[in-house]
C-alpha cells in the first residue's frame, strides 16, 4: 500500500509542481531509483522525499528571487529608471560583436562569404546574401550611399518609429513600431514593430520584439557615424530573466532577429555622403517556404531603402 501511495505522490508532483522540467524529471529519476534501491540499502523512500522537499525549497527560492527582480524593474520603472538585465546586456552586446564580424571584410562571421544577390545602380543600393550554418534562412547585406546627409538626420528620420510608420512613414517595410523601453545609460532600448505584408500578401504581417543597443562613440564605432545592435527576445528562453516581458499581438506571427543584425553608418571620407550598411537574420516563422522568402528578400529590401533616400532627399532638401 505504502509504495502505491508513494508512485501515485511522486506521479502527481511531477505532472502538477511548479518545478522547472530539470529539477521535476531530477526528481522522479530519484523516486524511481529509490523504489528500486529501497528493499536493497533501505531508506530509499526517505531519500527521495527529502530530495523532493530540497528541490520544492530550491524552486521557492528562486521564485522568491524572480519576484523580487521583478519587483526592483517595475519600482525603478516608476522612477523612470529602468535598468537592463544583465542578461540582456549580454544579449546586445554579443549581437553587436557578431555584426561586426558580419561586416569584416567580405565574410560573414561564420567565416562564408557574402555573394552579390541584387543591385540597384542608378540609386547605388547593393544586395548581399550568404548561408547561415545550421539554418535553411540566408543571412542578408545591404550597402546604400546616401547622399548630403549626416547621422542626425538619420537619428530624426530613420531611427525614429514616429517618423518612418504609421500613416504619414515612408518606410514600406515596417507597419508600426514603437520604443516601449529606453534603458538608464540611453544605450540600450526595447521595441516592438511590425512588418507591412509582403510577397503580394503571401507573407502576413510579422511581430519582432527586439532589444537595441544604438552606439554613437566608442570601440569600432565609426568617427561622426553609428552603431545599431539588435536582436531578438525570445519568449521562452529569456524568460527566465525577463520578468516583465511584453505579450505584444497575439494575432500576429512573431518573427525572430537572430544576434548579429544592425546596421552601421559610415560618413564616406571628403564627401557629405553616408554608407548605410544593414546586415538582417530574420526567421518569419509560420508556415511559408524559405524559398518562397528568399526570393522576396532582396526585393523588399531594395524597395524600403529606395524609399528611405526619397524621404531623406525630401526632407533634406527643405
């Protein structure tokens, strides 16, 4: 009777306990080595359930731990001074080493070079893709020159959501976007935006919650130019750290920006002109073939940088 009880406890915390799944399958690997050792060493019973009882005791703390971050984020929210998690500075920042990389020279930084996809030469805009290992998606390049510009024109017309979506927004890529959370330090950010339909509606609108590092001085920042790191939250690996994560659309298919996309700016030497160069790792997710996104990629991307030089020809020239 005693072990009928005992498998039938150990069947209903493992199903039902707030564990996490390492700890809870830990467990029941114990309990049923247990039941096997017990008529063998004996006190096998009583080892498993203080193994449980350590286990649930561990689990409350980190709880504990978990809420009080979560508390200190939304109490320095308040005060209008919400610190990035560690975790999250990490997450930037290695996405900023890995664009780099993805711009040295012409490899990316899994060390494959970049081939010539697509070329606009009247607007001189240049389309890049290579392979990215371990994934059927491509990595993406994009070199645009633009001209009688500099990085605060960029900073009011591009970077910002307010200028470039909404129903007034040049930008035939991004539909809507917003800045939820500006970090102390003004380095780093979290955004939500999404995507206009593309492929002739094939493609519906993505989601893409993101967390940006935007650099204006620093190491391998470019003299009078920028830096923009960005990747990607995911909603069930950062968890753990994000406590406060944003739930965004539901009706919408969330994208994911891999580590490694950004986009630099680079003030062309003895001319007022800008290399804009934007390296994108996107999954769409859903249900449409890479094949079918690949083809529209490059175009996509020719068409929303075509549109940000007219905006900036526009403004600039006022």
């Amino acid at each position: 009777m005693f072990v009928i009880i005992f498998a039938l406890f150990t069947a209903d915390v493992w199903l039902n306990s707030p564990l996490d799944v390492v700890p809870k399958n830990a467990g029941l690997l114990v309990a049923i080595l247990a039941a096997a050792a017990e008529n063998v060493f004996g006190y096998g019973y009583v080892v498993s359930g203080l193994v449980w009882i350590g286990l649930f005791l561990f689990t409350k703390e980190k709880e504990k731990i978990v809420e009080e971050e979560k508390k200190k984020e939304e109490e320095q929210e308040k005060a209008g001074l919400p610190t990035l998690h560690a975790e999250g500075v990490k997450k930037v920042e290695e996405s900023r080493k890995l664009f780099l990389e993805n711009l040295n020279g012409g490899t990316t930084s899994d060390g494959i070079p970049w081939v010539l996809q697509a070329e606009d030469k009247a607007d001189k805009i240049k389309v890049f893709w290579a392979d990215f290992p371990g994934h059927s998606i491509k990595k993406w390049k994009c070199e645009v020159l633009i001209e009688n510009a500099n990085v605060q024109h960029l900073l009011e017309e591009v970077f910002n959501f307010e200028k470039r979506c909404g129903p007034n927004g040049w930008d035939v890529a991004i539909k809507d976007g917003k800045v939820l959370r500006k970090y102390e330090g003004g380095i780093y950010s979290l955004s939500l935006a999404s995507t206009h339909p593309a492929g002739g509606g094939v493609i519906s609108s993505r989601e893409f919650l993101d967390l940006r590092g935007l650099y204006l001085e620093g190491d391998n920042v470019p003299k009078d130019g920028l830096v923009l790191a960005m990747c990607s939250v995911d909603p069930k690996k950062d968890k753990k750290w994000f406590t406060n994560m944003p739930k965004g659309n539901s009706k919408l298919v969330r994208g994911y920006a891999f580590p490694g996309s950004g986009v630099r700016v680079t003030p062309v030497d003895g001319t007022n002109n800008l290399l804009f160069e934007t390296v994108s790792i996107i999954e769409l997710n859903g249900w449409i073939p890479t094949s079918v996104i690949n083809q529209a990629t490059s175009s996509a991307m020719i068409d929303s940088n075509k549109m940000m030089q007219a905006h900036l020809r526009k403004v600039i020239g006022k």
